[in-house]
C-alpha cells in the first residue's frame, strides 16, 4: 500500500550514494523506495538529533550505516 511517503537524501548521503559501485547503489535506493512504502519501519535502534528529534538507524547491505526520520506531516523521509 502506497501511502504518498517520498524520500529525500541530504548533501553528504547524495555524495555518498555517486562513489558507491552501481550494485551497491542500486541496492541501496531500493531500501529507500522501500522506507518510503513503509515509513513506520522500525531500525536496528533509535537515536536522537541534538536537538533531540528521535532517528531509525539500521544496518544495510551489510556495511552501511543508514539513518532516516519520518516526518509524517509532510510524507517525508
């Protein structure tokens, strides 16, 4: 079920993302269009911003560290 999420990657991810291997990249944009299918998807464990906004943090491909926040007001991750 689509629930209209889109998600959105800062500066140092979107950098990240051009130096990977296209495998891996690809791999890892289909975690992303799959957070974006279930933004209630819970990580290995949360953490908190500075200013204490609440974060998922998971493990993914096996080496890379992701970590996302839903903004639900505007179906965002």
């Amino acid at each position: 079920m689509n629930l209209g999420y889109r998600y959105a990657l800062d500066e140092a991810a979107y950098e990240f993302l051009g130096k990977l291997p296209r495998r891996e990249r690809t791999r890892l944009l289909a975690f992303f269009r799959r957070l974006a299918d279930n933004p209630f998807l819970p990580g290995d464990y949360q953490a908190k911003t500075a200013e204490l906004a609440p974060l998922e943090v998971m493990l993914v491909e096996g080496d890379i560290l992701v970590t996302w926040h839903a903004d639900h007001a505007v179906k965002e991750i």
